[in-house]
C-alpha cells in the first residue's frame, strides 16, 4: 500500500517535468508562427505569477486611487468626523428626552395625585459662611 502512494507521487512529479511544444501555426498556409517548449510546472509557475500581479494591482488600485471611497463602510476622515460629531449629538437629545419625559410623567403624578416617590419634608440646612481671614 505504501509503495503504491509513494510510486503516484513520483510519477505526479515526473509528470510535472515533462516536456511540451506548444505551437501556433498560420492557419491559411500553416507556417509555423511561433513554438513554446512547456512543462506543466512552467505552466503552473506562470499561471500563479499572473493571478498574484492581477490582485497586487487591482489592490494596489484600490489602496492608492479614490476608488475606495466607493467601497461601503470605507469614508474619508471628514465623514468619519462628521458621523461621530452627529452620534454624540444624538445620545445627548437622547439623554434629553429621557429626562423630560421622566419630569413630566412625575408632574402628571403629582397633579392626578398618585405621586409615591420619596417626599423631603425637611428643611435645606444651608452651612455658614466662615468669615475668617487667615
């Protein structure tokens, strides 16, 4: 069994070594046009290369051009500014209303007489002032 994996990996390699003419002929008076010599492994090596260079520089379009600003969730400085400036802005009239409604639920509970928070029926002890002069 394990001379048999070991014999198709050997036979893959060779393979990958292996010689081809690929040729391109006129087709009108089949004149040889040009003849490549290949290798699968040639074909491979070349193959990778030209998908590697296709995404550097479709990346590196991307990266160096204003064709980001097109990519969702991709802004510039300015917008980002602008969108943290308005969400603060919106947490705090969040914060607002929470309060007014708060105020004017306890005020309609005084005014129907249902009010059960805590009543402070003593008086403010204001502190004297210390007139000292070091």
């Amino acid at each position: 069994m394990a001379r048999k994996g070991n014999k198709n990996k050997r036979r893959n390699l060779e393979k990958l070594s292996h010689k081809y003419r690929l040729v391109i002929m006129n087709d009108e008076t089949y004149d040889e046009v040009t003849s490549f010599k290949l290798s699968r492994m040639s074909v491979y090596i070349a193959l990778s290369t030209l998908f590697v260079l296709l995404v550097a520089i479709t990346v590196a379009t991307i990266v160096f051009t204003p064709l980001r600003y097109y990519i969702p969730g991709y802004g510039d400085l300015k917008q980002r500014r602008e969108f943290i400036h308005l969400k603060m802005r919106a947490d705090s009239l969040e914060n607002a209303v929470n309060a007014r409604d708060k105020y004017l639920n306890n005020i309609k509970q005084v005014i129907n007489g249902e009010f059960t928070g805590k009543l402070d029926t003593t008086m403010v002890q204001v502190p004297k002032v210390d007139g000292s002069t070091y």
